[in-house]
C-alpha cells in the first residue's frame, strides 16, 4: 500500500515545523548565550501555545522563528562589529610596538657607539 500526496504533504509540513522549532530552540539558546540575561518573557517573541487551530499555531511559531532568526542575524552584525574594532585595535598596537622595537634597536646602536668612542676615563687613585 502506497502512501497518497496527502501523506507525503503532512509529512514534509511536520518535517518543516520540527526544523522550524528545533531552529528556535537553538536560536533562543545562543541568544541566551550571547546575550545579557533576559526575562522568561523575550520581548517580542509570541506565545504559541494559547492557539487551538494548527494553521494559526504553526503561523506563530513561523513568526517565532522570524524573529528569532533577526535577532540573531543583529547579535551576529554587533558581534563582528566588534570583532573587527578589535582586530584594528590589535593590528594598531603590533604597528606601534614594531615601532618602539625599532626605536629602541637604534638607541641601543647609538650607546653602543658612544661607549665605543669615549675613551676610559677611569684614572686609578691609590
């Protein structure tokens, strides 16, 4: 017995929700990772379970997701915003010691020639 198109239908739509939650639950997972310790309530976010009919269920879940995945897509912008302030901080710092490295490395030649060139003054007094 061969399942009809209306099986195949409610399976690909059940598979749907199941990537759609699980999508959610680790999109609210690394939210509260990253970000500073929310409420039990997430502003903006719908709650699902008060909805009867499974359309309008599955409507807020998708909506759920939606704003989910903006928030994340926001942490993710702010998070390489800051990543890349940084990596130019890092890059500023390695150019500035390079610099003092050099700086110093003439100092040293310029003592080093000094020393060289003044003769002992040490006068032995007994």
């Amino acid at each position: 017995m061969t399942a009809g198109p209306q099986a195949s239908r409610d399976s690909a739509s059940v598979r749907a929700m199941l990537r759609a939650s699980s999508f959610a639950l680790v999109a609210l997972a690394a939210l509260a990772a990253f970000a500073p310790a929310f409420a039990q309530d997430i502003r903006g976010l719908e709650v699902c379970t008060a909805e009867k009919a499974m359309d309008r269920r599955t409507s807020c879940l998708q909506s759920n997701v939606e704003f989910l995945h903006q928030a994340l897509e926001k942490q993710k912008r702010d998070l390489q915003l800051k990543l890349d302030a940084a990596s130019r901080e890092a890059a500023a710092q390695k150019a500035e010691l390079a610099a003092l490295q050099a700086e110093l490395a003439k100092l040293r030649q310029a003592l080093g020639d000094l020393r060289k060139s003044k003769p002992d003054n040490k006068t032995d007094k007994k």
